[in-house]
C-alpha cells in the first residue's frame, strides 16, 4: 500500500516538477528577471507534460494522425481506474470529489496555521525571527493566508464541478457527457494547477492575498507567478467543463424530459456553467496581464507608465463576482433537490427557483464593483451597483421562501444528509443578510476589508457549498459504492461542524465591526480582541476535527458500510430506480419522463418509466 | 389557519428579541464623527432588517420541523400543493419595494457622508509602506500623527507611492483606499474629542498588520496652539539642511528605519543611530564603511549592496521621488544621530 502510493506520488509530481525546475536550470546564475520567464514557461510546460504524461490527449494525438480509436474505453477494475485517465463521467465526478477534498485539508491545514498564530495578539511562532521557505513569520502568514483563499476557491471549483459531473448525466438519463476526452483533460488540468499553487509557497510564497491586486502583486517574490499559473490551468478546467455541461444537458437529455421537467439541479448548473464559461477568462486574463507586467514591463497597472491600479479591480472582479455565484448556485441546487425527498412534498414552487437561478447569474454579472466601493472607482457609479447589488436578494429570496413552503406541510424526516441541509438553509441565510449592509456604499465604507466581510463571507461559503457538498456525499454516496455511511458519525460531525461554525463566523463579524481589519498576522493588543481570538481559533479546531470525524467515516464506510444497493432514501429521481453501484454505462435500459419530478404525495404518479423494447 | 397565527406571533417575537439583543451588545465602536451618525443610523435599519429577516425564515423553518416531522413509526407522503402563484407573486414584489427603500437611504446616507464644507482645512496625507504621513498644507509642517481639531470638517487628500493603502479610523466609520498615481479624498468632521488609531485596511505587504498611526482630535484652541508650535518648529529646521533632512526622512524613512537604539517592530530595517562611519557587514560576508558614497547608493539603488541579516525590503523608488538635494540633506540628518 505504501509504495503504490508512493509511486502514484511520484507519478503525479514528476511530471510537472521536472520540467519546471529543469527549464530555469540554465539561466539559474543569470540575473533575476531572466530566471522568472523561465520560471512562468517551465511551470506552464509542466501542465502540459502532466496531461501528456497521463495520457489524456492520446487518443486526440491519434486522431491528429488519422487512426481511429475506440468510442469507449473499458476501465480497468478495481481502484486502479481512479487513477488513469478514464471518459467515465462516474469516474471522472469521483476524481473531482477526491482532489477537492485533498485541496479543502491543505487549505483547511494553512487556515489552522495562521489561526493559531492569530489565537493572541504579538506574534508568537510566526515571528520575524522565524524562517522557513525564505520567508520571515510575517511574510509566511502571508502567503499562508494567501494561499488558503486560493487553495479553497480551487478546491470548491473542483467540488462544484464534482457534483456536476457525477449526477448530471445520471440525472438526465444520459449514458455520459457529450465530450468525455474533454471532461477527462478538464479534470487533469486541476491536479498540476494545484500543485503549482502550493510550490507559490515554496519558491518565495507572495503577499497580497487571492486577490493579487498590483502594484503590490507587481512587486512579489516569484511565488506569485506561480500562483497566477496555479489559477490560469484551473481557469481551463472551469471553462472546458462548463462547455462540456451545457453541450451535455442541451442534447442528451431523456426523452420527454422537457426543460421544465428537469430535475433542480440541472438548472442550477446550467446558471453555473453559463457564468463559469463567460466570465472565468477575465481573472485569467487580469492576473495573466500583472504577470506581464512583471516579466515583460508592460505597465498596464503602473501609474509610472501610465497604468491604472484601479483597472485591474474591475477586471478582476468581473470574474470574480460572478464566481461567487459558481461556488454556491450548485449548492443551492442541491438544496432544492433533496428537501422534497426528505419532506415528502412536492417542490415549492419549482419554475421559479429554477428562474431564480438565471436571474441571479444574470444579475450576478452587474454587481461587481460593490467590492470596490473604497478603491477610488468613479465617486457617482457606486449608486447604480448598490442598486443591482440589492436586487440579488429578490431571486435569493424567492429561494428562501420556496424551501420554507416546500417543508411546510411535509412528513419531515432527517438523516444526516437532511441535516446538512438544513444546516445549509440557516447558514446561508445568515450569509444573505449580512450581506446588504455592505452592498449599501455608506455603511460598506466602515465594513469594507474587516472580519465583519471575512465572517460574512465565510457564511455565505458554508452555507452555500461545504454544507451542501457534504449533504450531496452523504446523500449519493451509496449510489457511488453501494453501501451507506455511518448514520451516528454522520451526526457527530453535523452537530460538531455547525456550532463551531456558527461560533467562528459570528465571532469574526462581531470583531470585525469593532475595527478588525482584514489580512493582518498580528492586532493592536488595546483592541482588547485577545479572548475573542482565541474562541475563533478553538472553533476553527472543532471544525477541523468534525471533518476529521467525516474522512474516518468515510473510509470505513468504503471498507465496511451497510450494504445499500436499493433506494435508500425512496426517492423519485432516475438514479435510484436502478441497482447501486451505478452501472458503467448508466442506465441498460433507457428510460421515458412521464410526469413531474417532485410529485410526492400524489397517488400513482410517476417521474419515469423505462422503455421497454416492444415486442414485434 | 392556527398554525399559521402562531408562526406569525413567533416571527414577530424573534425579529424583537434579536435586535434588542444586537443592539444591546453594542455592535460598532464609539462614532466620533458626523458621517458616523448617518452611517450608524443607516446600519440600526439594517439590524431591523436582519433581524426580520432572520427571523421570518428561521421561525416558520423551526416550527415546520417540530410540527411536520415524522413521528416513530409513521409511514405516508406529506399534503401535495406544488406552488401558489399570488405567493410567489407577492414574495418577489413585496422585497423589491424594500431593495428600493435601502438603495435609497444608502444613497441618501453616501451624500451625508460626502458632503463637502467649504470651510474644510486640507490635510495631505502620504503612505508608503508602512508608514502615514500627514502635512498640514496651511501651516507648512508634517507630522506622524494625525491632530485635528474638533467640529470642523477636514478634507483628506490622500496620495501613496508604492502600492494602495488604505485610511481607516474605525470611530470615523469612512474608509478610503491611497492609490498610486492618483489622489483620493476622504471628508472627516470629527465631533467626539478623544485619542483614536488610523489603521491600514489594504493588504499592502508585510508590515500591513503595523500600519497604525495616532489619531488626537482636541479643542480647537489646543490644535491651533500644536500647530503653531510645529508650524515654528518647522521653519526653524528648514533652515538647516539636517534640519529638512528630518523632515524628509519623517516622511519617506522612519516609518521603517528607527533613530533610537532599538530596530521597529514588524519591519527589519538597520537603525540609524550611529550609522555614519560605523564598519558594516554586508550580505556577501564583505564589509564597508559608511560614508557619503554608501549611503547615496543605498538610497538610490538598494539591491547594489545588501545589508548583512535583512530582507531587501527598501522601495527603489527614491531615485524619482527625491531630488539631489533632498538627499543631501537626508544625509546630513543621519550624520546627527551619533
Ligand atoms: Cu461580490
Ligand atoms: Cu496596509
């Protein structure tokens, strides 16, 4: 077991590390600005040497050649198939799920870190003294709090594009993705992209927080380039995997699933997607310009040449607004999806969360600048994007209230995946209200770059992915391997997970008001926030600890879970009308939508019914 | 229909017990200005919201779950209603009225909050990393701690050199980012006497954490005498040519360099007392004395010669900023500290 996986290490760091460490060799003695290029094109030729080396483009190489290959590739059996690169839509969502649970301990290990530097005021083991990667105590929080912003928002891509993956195709009745060389080099792009994130911390970590805005970013050690390499790939799997969705979903959906017959989750990744394949180019596009400002001396964002610092914001957060919306619509998806299973009820309204789900990517677009209401931006432009950022809370809301009726009235029951979704509802309300205070410019102008924006955030996060994430591995994980998990451990860490969660967010808003700024290794001790801190970082603990409780249950779940091969939850959706696992192919016999997919409680209704070839 | 009486009653009574609660918790810090007022009134109607809000998801969610779970044993679907039109109607008309109500309020609070005295006194405020600089254009002297006078509007015009910075005062409640290559501008009308801190709110490097200043709003009789003191104080220095150097190094230098015997914390840079003509220790593991020579490189090229134990943190900005002259004086500022 040891040396398989320490092969499977060494087959995925070498690749990518050999020729970003071999191609800057020979320029390694010459003059600084003539080893960071290098740098920037040996780690983009380590990406590619990666997906090479993994054999993701063969088949397409043999096309360029003119020789046909297979439509599909039978996997190998067994585990080993995780590890190669198969067309497997199944394969590939599991693929996805375990790298952004890989990516959540990293980024979940630095928070703990800089929290328990942050426990006290002064600084007590990232001192100046203290060095580690050529980097003093101060500028390791930095990079450290850095790099846990970047490492989570991969990490929540990749798990939003997990579950996309994963249940799309089932849920529609498709037998995969309408392109599975794609789906599979999308996915394969991820691990270098995480890789190259993590050595930013080694090859001089960086200083500016996942935002990167320059000046300050045109100035940091050469871990930045890696950074901006790390979130370029990413960009690539976010942009082709969104292609790849709304190919999927426009064309091979079952028959009779007309667009209002879709289950929930479909739209809310067709809203996803639509963001992520439009707006992605811009953080690439930006972060790709500072990276030329530095090795190129373009001066797109130096004043001194007639740049502009406050551009690159707006480029910036054309993205990453509307990213926002990536990271939590799927959630919210699955929400919608698994109350009426678990309530018994019929959908709340179901064409109007499924609008409100394009209403908000549409909106999400014009909203931007509400994170620049300090930057120095046009004075007078700040009162239309208060405007449009307000009117975000009209679909949200419309959301809300849907789930609230949706439950109404039910036969409630709640196993752990219920719980977390309850758990999704409160805590991402609680990241809805507390986000209008700072979309109106005036009380924003005290709010702005505190923990009072840190805990909202957070809220808004939790409770629009993690929670929902692991409602959806609790709910689908037998459909994934034909045993379920541990109910009472799956409680423990729900009742673990969310008071210590509460505790931390309310914690940092309530400092964060009373002057906490954003971003700092170390705080005024007069600030009196001492006693404050420290519960912060006990509860970040608890939170880490309950996840620790969930990946033990996991593992023992996969060796020895209760057998589940039926429908477990009774739910109406295709992908519990067949066997668990779910077979290589999906659905053997196609299946026709007859009815509405939320029915319950309606005698004799049906959802599907699978065609049965008729007799001549 | 009863189910429906005792939610509302709950709703109603969460949505008071909340705010009461968060009010009474004092959520922000002392206002000590007349753009806190509007923004404090702004932010109590938020509160009301929140607490509403909350309370008007929370309360029917709780009491669903209480009352519609399923018992033991029970086995059956919950009541089959898909949706009501007039409701979905009503919860995405009835909020859009509230959008608009805050919308305007904040706008009606961001003109508050940016309304312009015509009598405001101009102060200049520089950054570099990690240091404030404030120069009072009407009396010709800088200093490194902010003194206003109390009730009158002051006008910050606000200038950074190296990377965006950003002026906070936590008791004022406005906040404005100092952009390079360009100057931003902050209205403050302190109405509260009292020693406040200017803290840093834009990730700008390292020492970002240490970025604080003091921030002294007193009777204006006692700002007028301070000012006139510096004012004096001021023109006597640039008489001499250490004497401007000290101002010069105020603004660009001290916030990293220390003149007493101990280094600053959070930022490594070499103290100057005693520098002049003392032997050196560069990186290297060479050694040079500092003279003139040195130390004109030092400013205007950093990296040429690296101190022995530092990070080479110093901006490479000053051979634009400062002219010949300026460093001459800066100079014969060091030569004082023995
Ligand atoms: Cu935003
Ligand atoms: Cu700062």
């Amino acid at each position: 077991m040891g040396g398989a996986l320490f092969v499977t290490l060494m087959r995925w760091l070498l690749p990518i590390a050999l020729p970003t460490v071999f191609s800057p060799m020979p320029l390694f003695d010459t003059q600084f600005f003539f080893r960071e290029p290098a740098w920037l094109f040996g780690g983009l030729m380590g990406v590619l040497c990666f997906v090479w080396y993994h054999g993701v483009m063969d088949d397409w190489y043999q096309w360029a050649r003119g020789i046909d290959t297979p439509e599909h590739h039978e996997d190998k059996p067994g585990i080993e198939k995780y590890f190669g690169p198969s067309l497997d839509h199944k394969v590939i969502g599991i693929q996805y799920t375990v790298t952004a649970l890989a990516l959540l301990v990293i980024g979940g290990t630095f928070a703990l870190i800089f929290r328990t530097e942050l426990a006290a005021s002064r600084l007590q083991f990232l001192t100046l003294e203290f060095r580690l990667f050529e980097q003093n105590g101060l500028q390791l929080y930095n990079s450290l709090m850095s790099l846990h912003g970047m490492i989570m928002i991969v990490s929540i891509l990749l798990g939003v594009a997990a579950m996309m993956n994963y249940l799309v195709p089932l849920l529609i009745g498709a037998h995969d993705m309408a392109f599975p060389r794609l789906n599979a080099f999308s996915f394969w792009v991820a691990p270098p992209a995480a890789i190259l994130l993590v050595s930013a911390l080694i090859l001089g970590g960086f200083d500016t927080g996942w935002t990167g805005y320059p000046p300050l970013s045109a100035k940091a050690p050469l871990g930045i380039d890696m950074f901006f390499l790390g979130v370029f790939t990413a960009g690539w799997s976010s942009i082709l995997g969104s292609l790849n969705l709304i190919a999927t979903t426009l064309r091979m959906r079952a028959k009779g699933m007309t667009a209002f017959r879709m289950p929930i989750f479909v739209w809310a990744s067709i809203a996803t997607s639509l963001i992520a394949l439009t707006a992605t180019q811009l953080i690439g596009l930006s972060f790709q310009l500072v990276a030329f400002q530095r090795v190129l001396h373009m001066g797109f964002f130096d004043p001194d040449k007639g740049g502009n610092p406050v551009l690159f914001q707006h480029l910036f957060w054309f993205y990453s607004h509307p990213a926002v919306y990536v990271f939590i619509l799927p959630g919210l998806g699955i929400v919608s999806e698994l109350l009426p299973v678990f309530a018994r009820k019929p959908l709340f309204g179901y064409k109007w969360i499924a609008m409100s789900s394009l209403a908000i990517a549409l909106v999400g677009f014009v909203v931007w600048a509400h994170h620049m209401f300090t930057s120095g931006m046009n004075e007078y432009l700040r009162v239309p994007f208060m405007y449009s950022t307000l009117l975000v809370a009209i679909p949200t809301g419309v959301k809300f209230f849907s789930w609230v009726a949706t439950i109404w009235g039910g036969k409630i029951d709640t196993p752990t995946p219920m719980l977390f979704v309850l758990g999704a509802i409160v805590v991402f309300l609680l990241g809805g209200i507390t986000g209008p205070p700072n979309a109106t410019v005036s009380v924003d102008l005290h709010l702005h770059d505190t923990y009072y924006v840190v805990g909202h955030f957070h809220d808004t996060l939790f409770g629009g992915f993690v929670f929902p994430f692991f409602a959806a591995l609790y709910f689908w994980f037998p459909k994934a391997t034909g045993k379920r998990m541990n109910e009472t451990l799956g409680k423990i860490h729900f009742w673990l997970m969310t008071p210590a969660f509460l505790t931390l967010s309310f914690g940092m808003m309530r400092i964060g008001l009373l002057g906490m700024r954003r971003r700092i290794a170390d705080y005024d001790p007069a600030l009196g926030f001492d006693n404050m801190h420290l519960v912060l970082t006990i509860s970040g603990f608890l939170i880490a600890l309950s996840i620790l409780i969930f990946f033990y249950n996991l593992v023992i779940s996969i060796k020895r879970g209760e057998p589940a091969t039926g429908n477990l939850w009774n739910s109406r959706s295709p992908e519990w009308q067949v066997v668990s696992p779910m077979p290589a192919h999906n659905y053997d016999v196609p299946f026709e939508v007859v009815g509405e997919p939320y029915d319950y409680g309606l005698a004799g209704s049906k959802y599907i019914e699978f065609i049965t070839p008729k007799k001549k | 229909m009863r189910h429906f009486v005792i939610v509302s009653i709950l709703t109603a009574a969460m949505t008071y017990v909340i705010y009461v609660g968060l009010t009474s918790l004092g959520l922000m810090p002392v206002h000590a200005s007349t753009q806190a007022t509007s923004i404090d009134w702004l932010w109590d109607w938020q509160m009301r919201a929140m607490s509403f809000l909350f309370a008007l998801i929370v309360a029917p969610m709780s009491y669903a779950l209480v009352v519609f779970h399923r018992r033991k044993g029970e086995t059956g679907e919950g009541q089959h209603f898909e949706g009501n039109y007039n409701l979905e109607i009503a919860w995405t008309v009835l909020p859009l009225f509230a959008v608009f109500a805050f919308a305007y309020m904040g706008a009606y609070s961001l003109g508050e909050v940016r309304r312009l005295d015509p009598n405001a006194m101009v102060i200049r405020v520089h950054a570099v990393q990690w240091n404030w600089t404030f120069e009072y254009p009407d009396y010709g002297f800088s200093s490194d701690v902010l003194h206003l006078p109390i009730n009158r509007q002051i006008r910050l015009l606000m200038e950074s050199t190296d990377v965006i910075h950003s002026f906070w005062v936590p008791e004022f409640r406005v906040k404005q980012d100092l952009v390079p290559g360009r100057v931003t501008e902050l209205l403050i009308t302190p109405d509260r006497l009292g020693a406040y801190r200017v803290r840093c709110a834009e990730l700008c490097g390292i020492s970002h954490s240490y970025m604080e200043d003091d921030v002294l709003v007193e009777e204006t009789a006692d700002f007028e005498e301070w000012a006139l003191e510096q004012q004096a104080i001021a023109i006597e220095a640039s008489k001499t040519p250490e004497g401007r150097g000290r101002i010069l190094a105020a603004t660009y230098c001290l916030g990293c360099h220390s003149i007493t015997s101990t280094q600053l914390s959070g930022v490594a840079a070499p103290v100057w007392l005693g520098l002049f003509g003392k032997t050196e220790t560069l990186q290297d593991g060479s050694s040079v004395v500092v003279d003139e020579a040195y130390l004109i490189e030092s400013i205007l090229n950093p990296l040429a010669r690296i101190v022995h134990g530092f990070t080479p943190n110093m901006p490479q900005t000053f051979a634009n900023t400062l002219s010949a002259d300026q460093i001459n004086d800066i100079i014969a500022f060091i030569k004082t500290l023995k």
